[in-house]
C-alpha cells in the first residue's frame, strides 16, 4: 500500500494538486503520459521494421514531445496547459495515423474512441465540445485526402467517414454524460449553499435566543438581594455564555462542522475576565474541534476558570491564573492553574462546578479530571481526539 502511494505522489503527480479533481486530473495526464511513450515506443520499433519512416519520425517526436511535457507540469507549466498541449498532440499523432501507414495502423481506431471522454474530463464541456468539433472536421480532412488521394492514404473514404459518424456520435453520448454530471455539481453546490446559509442563521438564532436568557438572568441578579442566589444567577449566565459564543463562532465559520478552538476558549476566558481583577494568562495551541466537544470543551475551561477566580485567592489579593490548552498528536491536556491558598485534599468537596466538570469530562474519549494541589491548585483535564481529524 506505502508503494502505491508513493507511485501516486512522485511518479503520477498527485503531489502537486490541491483539489480531487486536479488530483485525479494529474493521475490521469501522467498515466496517459507515460503509457503513451511506452506504446509509441513499441510502435516506433514495428514502424521502422516495416520500412514505415514517415510514422517513425512522428511517433518518435511525438515520445520525445510527450516526456518533456511530462517532467514540465506542474512546476513550469500549469495542469491545464500541460492537458491542452497534450491534446493537441494527440489529435495531430490521429490524424497523422488516419492519413500516414505505420506499424498496428488499427489501434488508432481504439484511442479516437477514448478521447471523448478524455477530452470532456480533463477540459470541461465547453472546451471538450470546441476540441471534438476540430476532430470531426480533421477525420473529414483525412477522408477527403483518401478520396482525391493527395497523399496515399492508410484508409479508404468510405472506412473514415463510417469512423467519422461513429466518432460523432460516441462524443454526443459522452456530451450528455457530462452535460448532467455538470448540471448535477451545479445543482449539489446550489444546494450546499443554501444549506450553508440556512446552518448560519440556526447559529445565529440559537446565539440570540442564548443572550435573551443571559439577559434575563442577569436582570434577575440585579434585582435579588440574597448573594448566595446572586452568584447562582451569574454563574448560570457564564454557562450559557460560553455556549452562545460557540454558536457565535460557528455563525461566522465558512465550515460548520467544525470550530477554532483557540479563538472560541480564549473569547470565553476574555469575557471571564471583564468580571474579576485577577489577571488570566491565556496559551492556546490553536486547532479544531466539533461543535460537540468543542461545547463540552468550552463548558470545562468555563467552571474550572470561575472556581479559580472564586476561591484561589483572598478578597484582598490580586493573583494570576493559567490557562493551558495543549495538543500532541491526538492528545489534549487544558490546564488551569493558580498561585492561591489551594484545596484541603481531606475534605470532599461537590459543588456544582466540581459535579460538572465530573460529568463532561466522561464525553470526552478517555477523559480525565485530576488535581495538583502543589503550590496553589491546577486543574488538569486529558482526552483523546481518535475521531477528530
């Protein structure tokens, strides 16, 4: 399999394509490229066997024409030229062999059947209509000189004109085919851009809708005067708050599967930070998560940094807390740490933050919550991505 690979990257050229289809373009010139050079090798060493130097000389050219093109694309000229050229190469090598004898004169026969199809692949269907019309009118050409026999030709009139029908209408086929293969990529892209669209207004409408009830929340805080109920309020507002953000985010991605974790965490620890003094130190490799572990993600960071700002420090002290978001392959570590007084490891705690974080870590592919209590309390959550790309 390596091998095969290997083939594909180096010696068809599929390392220099971006797109699946400029990939399989680059796979196909090269493969016809080479086995061109092969065949018209064989064909060359027939012809001069046979005392055919005409068709000799040409398919000799035609080989050193076809190896020059192959080492030239794609790094000095472009995939498109390079299939160009070599159509028109190998619309002179047929029309050359319908006119000139040569060594296995009757696979030419089977090649004009393939180019149809080759040509309205590799050139689209406007260019690929344009090129079959100048191979219906060379095949005329070629039958004309049989008929008034200006050069001696390899084929009667009549056996060319019947090629000539024959190859009209197997591009007619080959036209339609592809007529409805671009009306349904058309249609596909239609429909994904509606979909799109329709994707970006759900975010942007679950985003507005998540405000309103911060926004309710919040005003219901203003308006108590308990501060233990105060703080739950709040703290619920936070909650929704990193949800809306993800949504906020995915309204504004042009790919919706998937959302930049370092842009998403490091605006949930921002607005976190507009509500404490303590000063939030944020490091965030930047990479992609979906929307499902990303909220979970977002979720964790959100009630490991508000316990942080809540109890790591006196009321009368400034500190620092850390925010770490590590990736190494498939593994993730977030770190949250703080220099204050720490936990008391021997007493239980189970505040909701705590109870939480508990359960969202278990979405989590391997999830792990861990504390170090050393030199103030950091709390460690580790997961694996084995179904993220």
């Amino acid at each position: 399999m390596k091998i095969i690979k290997q083939w594909e990257k180096y010696i068809l050229k599929s390392c220099y394509s971006d797109s699946s289809k400029e990939y399989l373009k680059a796979l196909i010139l090269s493969l016809v490229l080479l086995v061109s050079v092969l065949l018209m090798g064989i064909d060359v060493y027939g012809s001069l066997k046979r005392d055919f130097a005409p068709m000799a000389w040409v398919e000799s050219l035609l080989i050193i024409s076809n190896v020059l093109l192959y080492f030239s694309f794609p790094k000095f000229i472009s995939l498109n030229k390079a299939i160009t050229i070599f159509t028109g190469l190998v619309i002179f090598f047929i029309l050359l062999s319908l006119t000139l004898p040569g060594y296995n004169q009757a696979f030419v026969l089977f090649a004009l059947a393939m180019v149809p199809a080759s040509l309205f692949f590799l050139l689209g269907l406007e260019t690929g209509v344009r090129w079959s019309i100048i191979i219906i009118v060379l095949i005329l050409i070629s039958a004309l000189n049989a008929l008034m026999g200006w050069i001696t030709p390899a084929f009667n009139a009549s056996l060319l004109m019947e090629v000539n029908i024959a190859y009209a209408v197997i591009t007619y086929f080959y036209y339609r085919l592809e007529k409805e293969r671009v009306d349904y990529e058309q249609q596909l892209a239609k429909t994904i851009k509606e979909k799109n669209i329709l994707l970006r207004e759900i975010h942007h409408r679950a985003k507005n809708n998540l405000q309103t009830i911060m926004g309710l929340l919040e005003s219901q805080a203003m308006r108590v005067e308990d501060k233990t109920c105060k703080k739950l309020l709040r703290s619920q507002r936070h909650r929704l708050q990193s949800m809306s953000l993800l949504h906020q985010n995915l309204a504004h991605e042009t790919s919706y599967k998937k959302v930049n974790m370092s842009e998403y965490l490091t605006q949930i620890v921002n607005n976190l930070q507009k509500t404490t003094d303590h000063v939030l130190d944020v490091k965030i490799e930047p990479f992609r998560l979906g929307m499902s572990k990303g909220i979970n993600l977002g979720l964790l960071l959100n009630e490991a940094v508000s316990n942080a700002i809540e109890h790591a420090y006196p009321k009368d002290r400034i500190g620092s807390i850390e925010v770490n978001l590590e990736r190494k392959a498939n593994h993730c570590r977030l770190s949250v740490r703080d220099f204050g007084e720490g936990f008391d490891a021997g007493i239980n705690y189970s505040s909701l933050g705590l109870v939480l974080m508990e359960d969202i870590v278990q979405f989590f592919p391997e999830g792990a919550l861990m504390f170090d209590f050393e030199n103030g309390t950091e709390v460690i959550v580790e997961f694996n991505l084995n179904k993220e790309k």
